[in-house]
C-alpha cells in the first residue's frame, strides 16, 4: 500500500499536525519511504523526533497504522499528544475492559481511527482487522527489544515476525534510539524485513552536557547539584531497588519532590510514579532502568546515575531522556571501581557473558577518559568527531598529566612480588605500610614494597592503579577473587625503562556556601513564567501533561518573539493549526496583557483584518477569502470575530445561528467561563466547530 504525494503537502501535514515548519535529520526521506510502501528501519537518537517518522504518515494513509509499543503504561500519554495535535488515536491493551475493546475495534472498522498503540502481548485481540482491509502501516517501536544482542531484550517482541508474512504488502517501520550493526541485522531477520532500508542519524545529542565524578559523597553531590537545578525535572539511575528507595527518601527529607520507582511496586504503583512525573507533580524520579522507556516528556533537564551502566547503549538511551526539547540538559554519571566489580558478578555465567563483559569495558573506558567523552560514546556507534565537542567535562577542564613512571614502577613492583594474589585495596594497604588484619595474618608486611608508598593517599593510589589497568599494565582477573595481574606490558615499564603518564586526582568541590544576592531575572523571563503558569493551568484542566499543550521551546520562542496576531502566533515553531485553535487565544491574551503598557496595536494585526474586511465587503465568502489570502478558514473567521469587536458593519449571525450562540451561552455558564476553546468543543463532542464556538463567544462578549 503506498500513497503519493508531493514535498509541498508534507510540509503543510507538518505544520499543520506538528507545528513545525521543517524536517529534521532524514524524517523526510523515512517519510516518502513509508509512503511508498516499503520498510524501513530507522536509528534516531532519543529526541531526535522518530515518532513523526510513522505519525505523519499515518495522517496521509487511508487506513490504520498500528503502533507496537512495550509498555501499556505510557500509552495514553503518546494518544494523548496525538489527539492535542488533531489526530485520531488510541490504544488498545488488557487494561481496558471488553466493552471498551470492542468500541476501538469498531472505529477501526469504520475508519475513524488512524492511529492504535498496542503492547505485543495484546495483538491476538487484533485478529478482527490484521488485514490489508483496515491497516495501511505498522511501526514496531523501540525496536531493539526484538534483538537478544540488544541490551534490553523482551521475549514478547519475539512473536512479532508473524506481522509481515500475514501482512507483505505493507509498509513496516521499526525504530530505536540504539542498535549496533548485530542488533540493526536481527531486528532485519526476525521482522522479516531483510529488503527494508535502514536510516542511521546522527547520534551526537549536543544539547546534552556530559559529566562523570568520582563516587565519593555522591548524596551530598547529587544535593548539591539540585540546589543549582531548582524547579527542574530529572531522574536518577540506580543499580538495585533498595538504592531507588534510599536515594528518594533522602532527597524528600530535604524537602525536594522525589520518589522512587522499580520492580518490586506493584503495576498500580509504577503507573502513579510515571503519572506524576509527567504531570509535574513529582520533580525527581530515583528508578532502575525499567524506567524511562518511551517517556515523551520533552522538559526532562537532567539524569543523573547514581551507579555505571552495564554498557553504553543503556547508559545513552537513558541520558536521552534529557533535553527531548533541544534546549541545553545535563547527565551526570558517578563511577566507582565497587560498581564495576557488582556489574562484573552479574554477568557470570551468563549465556553471552563474553559480550557483555566487552560491553562493560567499553562503558568503563568511557567513565575514566582522559580525553573528549563524546568522541567515546560517539565512536561506538560508529560515528566519529573531527573535533572535541567542547561541551564534556574533560574538554572544560583537561586533566594535569606528570610523569608517573615511579608510581607506576611500585605499584606493578608490589602486584609482582605477592605473585598475583591480592585485588587492588590490599595492593595499596601493602604500598601504604597498614597493619590491619589481613596484612599481618599473611604476613605482606614483610613484602620489600611495604611501606614505600606511605606518602600517597589510599584514594589516591586508586585513582593511579585504576589508571594503570586502563593503560593495560596490569588488569583484574575477575575469576581470581578480583586479584590484580600484570601483563607482558608491565615489563616495559619495570626492565626498560618506559615512562607512564598519569593524571592528577581532581577533587570534587565542596558546596560554596550561598551568597544572600538575589539572581539576575533576564529580560523576558517574567513572561516565559506567565505563559508557564498558563500553561499548568491548561493543562491542569485538560487532564493532560503540560507539555503536550506546548513544549518549553515553544514557550521560549513565544517569550522572545511575542506574537499578538493569529498568523504570528501560527509561524512559532510547534504550533500547528489545531494548537493555534484550541489555545491560541488565550496565551495571545497573556502576551498583549503583558505588554499592555508598551505595546499599542500593531500595524500588521489591523492590516490583516483590514484586507480580510475589503474582501468581504467585495461579496468574497469566507472559503474564497482564505484561498485569496492563502490563510485557514478558521483564521478568517478569527479576523470577523476581531472586526465585529472594533465595530466594523458586520452580522456575526450570518455564520453562527441564534440557537448555537444560546447553546454556547449556557455552556459557558456550566463550565465556569472557561478560557480556552476546547471545553466547549469537548461538551458539545465536537459537533460544534471551534470558530462557531469562537464567533459565539464574541457575540456573547457583545451583546452582555
């Protein structure tokens, strides 16, 4: 099943639906693939606008896109953005009683859907409309759940293969923020898509400032680090239930919003958690990595790890929860050697433990580098920078080389004489002279290094025997109790002579006590608060997340471009035709009362409702005016309700009728003079057009 169609229709599509006025990456060329009807696999980082891939498309389709989607949980909210653009949609799962399944299978078979998530484990109660008949398009999401070589495997996804031997003739898009080229391959085989096109983007978030500290004090650190991210929405990653727990209720005795979330909650529990999260109501969400999957939550600022990933592909999808917006966010990442050593005992004896132990290497390459972090993380996906990005940790602050070469000799000098026997802590206590039980019950005080690195720290020997195995001097057999042992490198630096270089700890800074200043308000940031609080408002009332009314870019670009005209308000990016419906009004009110004082009415706004008024005064209809103008109907019909308010000779009555102008009166009444237009819409069930509801509004105002 394919679909022609010009570049020009998927632009308006685009901004109609989305808001935006351009393409991204290679949505464009993902688009016209699905369209024709072919597969496509599509790699796109985590905000990097993969839904659009499949959501525009279905817009254009005559039929049902079904969206396979792992987690029933987060369903309504991806319905509920689609349906805050003007886009039919639903889901279907096990949630949802009989009666109510048989009424989504039902506008499915009247074609009054065009979109349906569903979990995989829900598809059989889809064999009514598996069929060409109804369906036009399926998107597997989060595809690399399908691939054991993904690092977030779902025997659920497995049956998934089935959908394109039953259904050949139409389009298949499978999407996710991290394959590698064995994942890519298996979501290919087991889709049965072998022919599908894949699109690789670009994985560079740069929006994303990237930072890993020492483990030390990481409580106080984290605590720290919102005290400089007040008001600001994160999670924190952590290794087991009982840390999730831990870290939340320490946070909440400092009177910060947070909770936890993990396995161990029931489904009623994690519902509420995520719920919460989205809705604002909570601030920070300490979770294990079940957490996240799926969240469309633009205005996520920050993640933070309290323990490492066991690989790469986790730990980036997880910071991709940051910043979905585009606007700048920061991840976080605490690396501790205990960390490594815990992840190491969880891949024994598993089945691939070979690759997931390389996996980790790589991961513990990444926390200890001594050189630009994104070309790391990047470079494992295959891509690779020119430069260094500038916005890391270690390209702010370069780390101190010296010449460790004596260091260096001892250490390996030590680990040498007790022949491989002891793991890094004991190496360091024999260095440092202790006489702790372990030392002196196996005699390694009469080892001829003991003592002769007294002068150094404890954590500090770490920071450079740590360093020492990343250079591949010495390394950890994990079989061995962890014991350290020295490789055929070693033997350069103790018998030849090579020199070592090492960094310097550096130390975290401690909290600098606050000065009493209040903080400079930028210019501008008084409005963004008030389009802000208008924004909770609306979405207070709407029962949906505030983002989904508008994201903070949109809000940003409306506190700096102020627009006070329908057709201004149309050019921000992320307002598309509907959202310029339903809450256009209000927040144009917000910005013209803002700047009542400053602002007199501009010139383009009276010219525009000028030169619609000439046309209609020439015997033009409102359908002939807006294609004269190349405007909406509804702008049209925006500018009469205007030139009825500024007195113009004009009878409003001629596009609303008396009895709906009575309806909406008594509605208003009902709903407690609501300020936006989609309470009326939704109490009439959308049999009265929004610019009827806003041409009786007027009338209303008017005539008291």
């Amino acid at each position: 099943m394919s679909v022609s169609v010009d570049q020009n229709t998927l632009l308006t599509t685009l901004k109609t639906y989305f808001g935006y006025d351009s393409f991204r990456n290679q949505q464009s060329k993902i688009i016209e693939t699905v369209l024709g009807g072919d597969d496509a696999i599509v790699i796109m980082p985590t905000g990097g606008g993969k839904s659009i891939c499949y959501q525009l498309p279905a817009v254009l389709f005559d039929g049902l896109t079904v969206v396979i989607s792992p987690l029933i949980a987060l369903m309504k909210d991806q319905v509920d953005g689609l349906k805050a653009n003007g886009i039919a949609a639903d889901f279907y799962n096990s949630s949802q009683s009989a009666e109510d399944q048989q009424k989504i299978l039902d506008q499915v078979a009247n074609r009054e859907l065009k979109l349906l998530y569903v979990a995989p484990e829900s598809l059989a109660g889809l064999n009514p409309i598996l069929n060409k008949t109804y369906i036009s398009c399926i998107a597997i999401d989060e595809a690399h759940c399908i691939s054991s070589w993904g690092h977030d495997f779902r025997p659920s996804y497995q049956q998934l293969g089935f959908l394109k031997k039953s259904l050949p003739q139409i389009s298949m898009i499978a999407l996710t923020a991290t394959a590698d080229k064995a994942t890519r391959e298996d979501i290919a085989n087991q889709l049965n898509i072998s022919e599908a096109q894949q699109f690789i983007s670009s994985f560079d978030r740069k929006n994303i400032t990237l930072e890993v500290r020492s483990a030390d004090k990481r409580l106080n650190q984290i605590k720290s680090f919102l005290e400089k991210h007040p008001d600001t929405s994160g999670i924190i990653y952590c290794l087991s239930r009982k840390t999730t727990e831990s870290v939340s209720e320490s946070l909440k005795a400092e009177g910060i919003a947070a909770t936890c979330y993990h396995a161990g909650l029931s489904f009623e529990e994690r519902n509420k958690v995520q719920e919460d999260f989205i809705y604002d109501k909570t601030q920070v969400v300490c979770a294990t990595v079940a957490f996240g999957m799926g969240i469309d939550k633009s205005n996520v600022r920050w993640v933070i790890h309290y323990n490492m990933p066991k690989n790469l592909e986790g730990y980036y999808q997880e910071i991709g929860r940051a910043g979905r917006d585009g606007l700048k966010s920061h991840a976080l990442l605490f690396h501790s050697y205990a960390d490594v050593l815990q992840l190491r005992r969880f891949t024994q004896g598993a089945g691939n433990e070979e690759v997931q132990n390389a996996k980790l290497d790589r991961m513990k390459q990444y926390a200890e580098a001594t050189t630009c972090r994104r070309k790391i993380l990047l470079s494992y996906f295959g891509e690779f920078l020119a430069e260094d990005c500038g916005n890391c940790d270690v390209c702010k602050n370069p780390p101190q080389f010296f010449d460790g070469t004596i260091l260096a000799q001892k250490a390996l000098s030590t680990i040498a004489r007790v022949k491989g026997s002891e793991p890094i802590g004991v190496i360091i206590d024999i260095l440092r002279g202790a006489k702790n039980a372990h030392i002196l019950d196996h005699q390694l005080d009469q080892v001829s290094t003991y003592g002769i690195g007294k002068d150094v720290s404890w954590k500090d020997w770490q920071h450079y025997v740590l360093q020492l195995i990343n250079q591949g001097y010495c390394e950890i057999a994990f079989h061995l109790r962890n014991n350290l042992h020295l490789t055929e490198s070693s033997k350069e630096i103790l018998f030849h002579g090579k020199k070592v270089r090492l960094t310097s700890p550096t130390e975290v800074l401690q909290k600098e006590p606050i000065e009493a200043k209040k903080p400079k308000i930028k210019k501008g940031n008084e409005l963004f608060e008030k389009l802000r609080a208008l924004r909770a408002e609306i979405a207070k009332e709407e029962e949906i997340p505030a983002y989904l009314v508008f994201s903070d870019k949109t809000l940003k670009e409306l506190e700096q471009v102020r627009p006070v005209t329908e057709m201004e308000f149309l050019e921000i990016s992320g307002v598309g035709q509907r959202k310029l419906e339903v809450y256009g009004d209000a927040f144009i009110k917000a910005i013209i009362d803002f700047q009542k004082n400053k602002i007199k009415k501009k010139g383009s706004k009276s010219a525009t409702h000028q030169v619609t008024y000439e046309l209609l005064k020439e015997g033009l209809s409102v359908e002939a005016i807006a294609t004269k103008r190349a405007l909406k109907d509804t702008t049209v019909y925006s500018h009469l309700a205007k030139l009825a308010q500024d007195g113009a000779d004009l009878n409003l009555y001629n596009y609303v009728s008396q009895t709906e102008v009575a309806q909406i009166k008594t509605a208003r009444q009902e709903l407690g003079h609501p300020e936006g237009l989609k309470p009326y819409f939704e109490h009439f069930e959308e049999k009265i057009p929004y610019y009827k509801i806003r041409l009786a509004l007027t009338l209303i105002e008017m005539e008291g």
